[in-house]
C-alpha cells in the first residue's frame, strides 16, 4: 500500500483554512500579535501531525538474515511505520 498523498494533503489544506478564519483587531497591534503567533503555532502543530500521520501510512517490507550460530535465522516481514 502507499502512502496516502490524498489524505495529507487534505489535512494540510484543513489546518490552513482554519487558522486563515483568525479575526483581528485592526486597532490592537499586540492582539494581533499574539493571534498570528498562536496561528502559526496551531498551524505548525497540525502539520506535524498530519505528515506524522502521512508516514505512518506507509508499509515497509523488511528481509532479516543472521549467521554464525546453531539458530541463525532467515526471513521477510511488512509493517507498518511507527
């Protein structure tokens, strides 16, 4: 399975839509400071988290192989990343 593209960058558009509806103070020069900071801050977080979430959805296949004892062992396994 690969990686799931669609919905990365659904989160991504979710996470700048949502901070782009922040309201300001024309008047309140520190308001707007504070408000744009936390915005970017709520936007960072959820990007993290949604390419957090993207990598995660990828399925790695694995092949193991140990030598030099009596239970050397050989084999392939998937997963997921996490």
């Amino acid at each position: 399975m690969g990686l799931q593209i669609s919905a990365l960058e659904e989160a991504i558009l979710e996470a700048l839509e949502e901070n782009s509806k922040i309201s300001v103070d024309v008047d309140n020069g520190d308001d707007n400071a504070n408000k744009t900071k936390n915005a970017r801050k709520t936007t960072a977080k959820k990007l993290a988290t949604a390419i957090d979430t993207f990598v995660k959805t990828g399925l790695v296949t694995t092949t193991v192989a140990t030598t030099g004892s009596a239970s050397a062992q050989t084999g392939t396994g998937t997963g997921y990343i996490s």
